[in-house]
C-alpha cells in the first residue's frame, strides 16, 4: 500500500500566508495549488476533484481555517446538561476510503481537511482542561470526524495536544487510528492518561472494506512500538462485522494482538457492532454496490440507525468477548452505544 501523498492541495485564501501553511505546501512540493474561499463549499470552487470519491480522498488535501469551537459533546452525550465526553475536531475527513465508514454520510465532499490555525485549537483545548477535567473524570477523543493520525505527518496537532494532557490525571486523551508508523511521530514519555487505539477488522474483512489503510498486521506492530515507546494502547473492535467466517476472522485477529501486545498496556477493548444511518446505507449502495455490509438482518433503533438484528448482536458480542477473555480474563470490554439490555444479555447471562 502507497502511503497517501496528495497530488492536489486546496487551500483557503485567508490561510494561504499563514506560515504552517508555508511549510506544508514546501513539504509536499510538486503538488498543484488552488486557492479557494471556502472548504465547505467546494462544489462553487474552482478544482480539479470534487465530490464524494476515491479520486478526491486519495489525492486531495484542503487546508482551511477553523471557525471554533472545535471540541463539542461526544455523540450521546449531546443532550446530557454536563457532558464529560468530548471529541476535538482537529480534522475533518481522512484519506482512507472504508467502505463502512460513517463519514460518508456526513461531509458533502471526501477530500480530507486539516485546520492550520492550530494555535487557535490548542489554546481552547487548554482552556478546557483547565474548566472541565479540574472538575472530574473527563475524555477527549480524537479520531471522530478524521483519523486522529493520518495527517499527523503535515500537523503534528497531536504531538502538540499530548504535553497538555500533564496535569490534568482525571482527563485522558484517546488517538483512535488505523496508521502503521505512527510510533515515529509521537513524543517520548507521554503522560499516562494519553490512549492511542486501533480500530482493527480481521484480514478478510480489511481486504474487502478498507481501502487504502495499513493491513491489521502492521497496525498491531506499531501499535506494539507504541506501548514500547511508553503509550497505553486501546483496541477497537468498531465496527464489528458480521460475514461468512466472521467467529474464525475474529479469533485469528485477537490471537495476532496477544502475539503481539502486552495485556496490561491495553487499556480497554470497545466493540461495536456495524451500524448505518439511511443516508450512510444509500451511500454505501451508491459507491460499493456490490459489498455485502448490508446483507445480514438488520432493525432500525430508536436513534434512526440501523443495526444488526439484536439476537445476531448479542452473539456476536459475546463471542468476541469470550475470545477476548481466552486470552486475559481481566480484560476491560466496553460495548459502543449499545442498550442496558443489550450490556445484560452480554455480560450477565
Ligand atoms: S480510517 Fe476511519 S475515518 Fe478514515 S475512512 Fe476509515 S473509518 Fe473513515
């Protein structure tokens, strides 16, 4: 796989001089340069690539301004009056192409955005902790609206946003990804409360849905340089497939992470099963229609999405925790948006 290079850079006029922005166009030299007004509406620009493609996510890079706030409410806890779940929006879009990935129900266009004024993120990421990790158990998640390290290599935001996690020990910061090598761009000694995870799916399941990303095996590599490098690490199971094959996918792919990493440096395992709102299910039909992610039986949930059938679920999760458990009965499992009944069935029956 080609680690991904832009061959298009877009940038926004009033960034253009900014001088992040300086550096990254003269590390990506060679690359043609377009200056637009404004990367939420690029279907007015004028640019080579547009729309909701491979061509786009593959060869595109936008460089924009970010208005603010970009830390919001985790999704689910929008509605709670005191949220303690956050994700930083440091990004928008990533270059990978997965074939389940719920951005593509979310943005207009694929090209991936970086915001340059990170000086501006970062201030409010300290002014955060300062007014609400001071105050109990709070997590910051990056890796919600882009992957949190795919753009590292032009950013360095996470490296930057690491240190600040000092001081504040009832905070934590998770960098979910799906990047090989990322160990090379983060600092020596992290903080404690810092989780890099990798969202892993077993090979087959890599092969047919996530295009362009790093296979499961050099994922857990780096994932393993990571934990050497002083990092606690996170195992995401989300999404969690259901297809012919999938119990013997999965245990192959839990054997490879305990081949690999040492259990008392992950942190925690989350699994979530595959889920689409109905604009994700059209774009999945539209661009891949010939994948079988929508095949099994699916409900739709009180939340509009749909999800697998609850007793398919239930198996599926309580296979994968029992895979799990083989391996470190004191594994940390937390299932992702999942109901209490749906948490019963799993760990109590
Ligand atoms: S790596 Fe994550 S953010 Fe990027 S395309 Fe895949 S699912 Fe989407």
């Amino acid at each position: 796989m080609e680690p991904y290079r832009p061959k298009h850079i877009y940038v926004e006029t009033r960034i253009r001089q900014a001088p992040r922005t300086e550096n990254i166009l003269r590390s990506l030299s060679g690359c043609s340069v377009h200056e637009i007004q404004d990367h939420r509406r690029l279907e007015d620009e004028s640019v080579p690539l547009k729309g909701y493609n491979a061509g786009i996510k593959g060869n595109v890079l936008v460089l924009a301004h970010h208005p603010g706030p970009c830390i919001r409410p985790f999704p689910g806890a929008r509605e709670d009056p005191a949220p303690t779940e956050f994700y930083v929006a440091h990004a928008n879009g990533c270059p990978f192409d997965c074939q389940y990935c719920f951005l593509q129900g979310y943005f207009d266009h694929g090209a991936p955005v970086l915001f340059v004024n990170q000086e501006d993120l970062l201030e409010e990421l300290a002014g955060h902790l300062e007014q609400n990790a001071r105050n109990g158990p709070t997590v910051y998640h990056m890796g919600e609206l882009s992957d949190a390290l795919a753009l590292e290599l032009w950013s360095g935001f996470a490296a930057a946003a690491i240190p600040l996690m000092q001081g504040y020990p009832a905070a934590r910061l998770e960098l979910r990804t799906k990047c090989a090598g990322v160990e090379a761009l983060l600092p020596e000694g992290p903080p404690s409360n810092i989780t890099v995870s990798w969202t892993l799916t077993p090979w087959e399941a890599w092969e047919r849905n996530e295009h362009r990303t790093p296979s499961p095996r050099v994922r857990i590599r780096s994932a393993r340089a990571c934990q050497e490098k002083g990092y606690r690490v996170g195992i995401r199971l989300d999404p969690a497939l259901v297809y012919p094959g999938w119990e013997s996918g999965y245990a192959s792919l839990i054997q490879q992470i305990y081949e690999h990493l040492r259990p008392d440096g992950i942190e925690s395992f989350v699994i979530g099963g595959f889920r689409y709102s109905p604009i994700l299910g059209n774009r999945i039909k539209e661009r891949f229609p010939s994948n079988s992610l929508l095949l099994p039986e699916f409900v739709r949930c009180k939340d509009g999405k749909y999800r697998y059938f609850r007793p398919l679920r239930v198996s599926l999760y309580r296979e994968l925790v029992t895979q799990i458990r083989g391996h470190d009965p004191k594994a940390l499992i937390h299932l992702c948006m999942e109901t209490d009944q749906v948490h019963r069935d799993v760990f109590e029956a």
